[in-house]
C-alpha cells in the first residue's frame, strides 16, 4: 500500500497520479479511435481507386465484346460478309488491337474452292470495292460461297480473356467460337489485345506508382505489378499481408486486410475486375496511412510529458510555501507543547494555510490562557487540600478518619475538626459539608462557610444557634446567586458518652452498634444553610454511647454513585460494608467503602465529589 510520507508525495500519488492516467486513457482512446477511422477512410479510397482502375479495364474489354456480339448478328443480315469485314475494320481501328483472326476448323463444310483462311477473306475484302464494275466469276463465286458460310453460322460464347505471357509483346486474347445451326464448331473469332495498352490508365495512375500493387488472376499469378524483382505469384514470399489477401480475393469480390502490429506494417485492398478472371491488389505501408495519427501519438505524448513535469514543479512550488507554514507551526507546536508559547505567526496568505495560522494563534493565545488558569487550579487545589485537616485528630476513646475525592480539580465537599470545651467536658466538633455545585465557586464558597463555621461555633452558644448564625452570614454571600450547602455538624463528649448533632439539609449519618446490629438514622430538623436567613435548626442528643459503635457522615456521592448501567450505589450497600468492616479501625472502613465505590463505578467517569467520615467509639 502506498503510505506518502509528506504533503508533496500525497497530492503526487493522489492527484498526479490519476491526472496522467485519464491522459494516457485519454490519448489511447483517441488514438485507437483515429486509428480506426483513418483506416476505414484508406478502406473506402482504396476500394474506390480500384473499381476505377478495374472499370478502365472491364470498359476495354467490353468494347472489344460489343463488336464481336454485332459479328454474331451478321448471319441474319443481308450481305453478312460486308458486316464481317466492316466489324474486322472498326476492331482493327480501335486502341489496343494488334490482330484480328477468324480460322474455320470443319474444311468439310467449306464449299469447293472457296477461302479457308483470313487472307482469302483479305484478298476478297480488297477487290470488293472493284465489284461493282466488273467482277469475274470466279471472285463473284467466292464471296458467295463466304456468305453462305456465314448465313449458317453464329458465335455460341465469349471466352474470358486468355493472358498470354509467352509472347514477346504481353498480349490478351478474346476468343469466340462459331458453331453452326447443327450445334457444330466449324471455326472461331479471336482478337489480340495489347496487354500494356489494357491497363494504361492503371499504370499512369497516382497510386499504381507510389505503392505496391499487382493484377493478378484467380490462382494469383501476377500479369503485371510494380515490383521490381521477377515475380511469378503473389504471396511467393511469404509475406502475411499478401498469404491473407490471396485467400480473401478468392472468396469475396473486394475487401481490405490489415496486417500485424499497431499501426499494421502493410495494408492491402483487392477489386476483382467483371470482364476478366483477374483482381487489382495495392498494398500500402501502415506508416504512410497512419502518419497523422502516429504524428499525433508521438507529439501528444511529448506534449503529456511536458504537462506533467510542469505539473510537479507547479506542485513543488505551490505546496513549498504551504509545506512550510505548516512546518513552522508544527515547530510552533512542538514549542507549546514545552511550554514556550512565544510570539504568533506571522499570516503570509489569505488562503486556508492563512486561515489555519490565524487560527492557530487564536488557538496558542486561548491556551495560553487556559494554562494560566489551570495553574491557578492547581494553585487553588493546593490551597483548598491546605484547608482540609492534614491529619486526623488524636482524641482519647475515639477512632477517628476521613477523606474527599473531588470529581473536578477543586470540589465542594469538605470536613473538619474543632475542639470545644463546654461545661466542663472537652468536646470534639465534626463537620461534613456539601456546596451545591462543582469547581472553584463551589471550593471558594467551601473556603467561606469553613471560615464562618470556625469564628460562629463557639463554647457560649448552643451547636443550634452557632449553625443559625453561620446561615445568616452565608445567605448574604448567595442571596442572589441560588447557591447553597448542606452541613451536617456533630460534637462527641468522649467522657459524658454523649453526641450531638445538627442536620442542616444534609443527608443524615448512620449510628451503627455492631452488638444488636441495628443501624440507627441520625435526622433533625433544619434547612440547607444559605437560602434562608430566618432558617431554624434543631440540636439533637444521643448518651450513653457504647464503645464499638460507630458514626459515619458522608456525602451524597457515595450512595449516588452509578455503575455503567445507570444503577446507584445505594445506602444499603454502604450499610453492608459497615456492617462487615465494623471490627477494623476507622481508617480501614473508610478504605473499603471508597475501594468499593471504585469497583462499582468501573470505568464510569464519577459524577459528584465523595466525602466519608469514619468516627469509631473505643470506651
């Protein structure tokens, strides 16, 4: 498979590539279609040029077979010796005539005395003229004994003209035999044709000399052709193009033959004349029919080449510039990536690589400022991690532990510890809230209400009226913007075995004692703290704390956690670990509830941050 390695080579594969294909289609197609139509022009001339050559011919001979058939009229005649030698004159007069014989073959049937050959006629024709004065008997006596040969006898057929090589002068001969009313052959008519004077109009013609061309007969001896050697028969020499036109001039009456190769080598067209048992064949070069098209191939692919180097270097000049915008932002990229965002680039287009450098320094500016915020949550996540309590607190018949998993950089979850003495007895404050929301308002807004919860909670007033206060201070913090916390705050007497507690909209905590295995609700009355400045809270109690239970405050993300098919983890989930985890340390519970949250979710992305607080009495 082809795998470009840069731009260049991708739009040489991808575009040049097909470009110079459809072209070299193209020029094939066209060529294949000149090709063909040149030669079927060549085939329509060719075939023309012949039957003209061959009409010259068979116009030749038919004239000569015009008189003889007026000789075969002259037994019905009057005088049918006068119409015989008025026939032999005008034969003699007419171009290409050499002889004109007429030899009587029966001597049986001649009367006594009478002329037995064409000088007698001669000598007869010669005194006819003296006839009409004063003619002797004896002469008188011949030429009647001529007519009444010929009152008696008629021409029974025209033999088809006869090639005579042998004579010095090449000749043709047209033969007619006379028969007479017995069906008798008692003689025959022959006339002598010149055999070059036959076909002069095909030797003078254009084509006769500037091709290879033959007249030959049905067995395809050559009587004449432009050939300079000595050659007998056509296909003599084994030539292709001469052995298929021998056998299709034997089948058809004309045609042409294409010879191997393309272009062919030679191509021939054949005409059989009417009057004569003979064919005209003129064999042309291929090259000499096709120069057009083969001019054409040659400066089409020249041409083609030349296009498609002019393509590359257009390709190479017009991707050089684009292949180096790109390369400057790719380094430009490479710089970011290392955290050197530098200047922007310089636009040197207003086309799309102009379009994409603008963008990319829209891109560079935007995430430069994107790093600087994420540097700031990163400072902000510090900062709120600070906030949370770096160790757990070390308080005498208590097993305290806790933790917080944002879903973001920064959450609004939180916990924290206070120590309070009142009455007397030292108490240990614990507080779980949650602030509507994800990301930094909702960690400023859990830095804020951290704040008020560790200046309001003081040993002077009830837990109730602390949370009462630290409502009225936030609701005028997010009065007008919806936000919200839940807040549930508890405060353990370690001595007294006492707990109490204020749920401020929050989820209530679970108080489970492990000896009865009974799990026990913590709720109470009390409203989310920042909607309503006026909100009332209840303070609640429970003694006489037994050593082994334990107090778990948690967030809405554990039980609300969902797996991948939308199911939620689930308070009673969360009862179950308790409840088989209830003999190890706080720290421990804590860490199976979170490994199981983790489980659960698999590879869902979590939704909520997760907060758990793990308080376990020693006694």
């Amino acid at each position: 498979m082809l795998r470009p390695k840069s731009l260049r080579q991708r739009l040489a594969i991808f575009v040049l590539f097909p470009v110079a294909v459809l072209l070299i289609g193209m020029g094939f197609a066209g060529f294949i279609y000149a090709r063909n139509s040149l030669l079927a022009q060549w085939k329509e001339a060719a075939i023309l040029k012949l039957q003209r050559a061959s009409h010259s011919v068979d116009m030749r001979l038919d004239r000569t077979k015009k008189w003889i058939r007026v000789l075969d009229e002259a037994g019905a005649s009057q005088d049918p010796g006068l119409v015989y030698s008025w026939v032999e004159d005008q034969l003699k007069k007419s171009e290409g005539v050499s002889r004109v014989d007429l030899t009587w073959i029966n001597k049986e049937a001649e009367p006594s005395g009478a002329p037995d050959n064409l000088d007698i006629m001669n000598q007869m024709r010669a005194r006819m003229g003296q006839m009409r004065g004063m003619m002797e008997n004896e002469e008188r006596q011949q030429m009647m004994t001529m007519m009444k040969r010929l009152h008696r006898t008629k021409i029974a057929e025209i033999t088809p003209p006869r090639y005579d090589s042998p004579v010095e002068n090449k000749t043709v001969s047209l033969i007619s035999l006379l028969i007479d009313k017995s069906g008798r052959t008692i003689g025959q008519f022959e006339v002598v044709l010149r055999f070059d004077s036959l076909i002069a109009d095909i030797i003078d013609s254009g084509w006769w000399q500037s091709n290879k061309a033959f007249l030959v007969d049905d067995d395809g001896n050559i009587l004449a052709g432009t050939v300079p050697q000595e050659r007998k028969t056509l296909a003599d020499n084994n030539d292709p193009v001469e052995l298929k036109t021998l056998s299709a001039l034997k089948a058809e009456p004309f045609g042409t033959i294409r010879g191997p190769g393309h272009p062919p080598v030679e191509v021939s067209g054949f005409y059989r004349l009417q009057e004569a048992p003979w064919s005209l064949v003129m064999i042309a070069p291929g090259d000499k029919i096709l120069a057009p098209i083969v001019k054409f191939r040659f400066y089409y692919f020249l041409c083609g080449t030349a296009f498609v180097v002019l393509v590359l270097l257009l390709i190479r000049f017009v991707t050089g510039r684009t292949v180096s915008s790109i390369k400057e932002i790719s380094r430009a990229a490479e710089r970011i990536a290392g955290g050197d965002f530098g200047k922007p680039l310089p636009v040197k287009s207003r086309d799309e690589v102009g379009e994409l450098t603008r963008s990319f320094n829209t891109m560079m500016l935007q995430l430069e400022e994107r790093m600087r915020i994420k540097q700031a949550l990163d400072v902000a996540k510090e900062v709120q991690q600070n906030l949370l309590p770096l160790e757990m607190p070390q308080v005498a018949g208590l097993d305290i532990a806790g933790r917080s998993i944002y879903c973001d950089q920064t959450g609004g979850d939180f916990y924290d510890f206070l120590k309070i003495r009142r009455q007397q007895a030292d108490r240990v404050g614990i507080a779980v809230g949650d602030v509507s929301g994800h990301g930094v308002p909702a960690a400023l807004l859990m830095a804020t209400i951290r704040a008020f919860i560790k200046s309001k909670i003081t040993p002077h007033d009830s837990i109730a009226e602390s949370i009462a206060c630290v409502n009225r201070l936030l609701t005028q913090d997010t009065r007008d913007t919806g936000e919200f916390v839940t807040l549930f705050y508890a405060e353990i007497s370690p001595a007294e075995k006492v707990l109490r507690w204020v749920r401020a909209g929050h989820d209530p905590a679970l108080l489970y004692d492990p000896g009865p295995d009974t799990f026990k609700e913590l709720w109470g009355d009390g409203i989310a703290l920042g909607i309503d400045p006026n909100g009332k809270y209840q303070e609640n109690i429970v003694r006489k704390i037994s050593s082994g239970q334990i107090l778990v405050i948690g967030t809405d993300g554990i039980w609300e956690a969902r797996n991948q098919t939308g199911e939620m983890f689930g308070r009673e989930r969360l009862k179950d670990l308790i409840r088989k985890n209830a003999a190890h340390t706080s720290d421990r519970i804590s860490a199976s509830i979170i490994d199981a949250i983790k489980a659960f979710q698999g590879s869902v992305k979590q939704e909520d941050d997760i907060t758990l607080l793990v308080t376990k009495f020693l006694g």
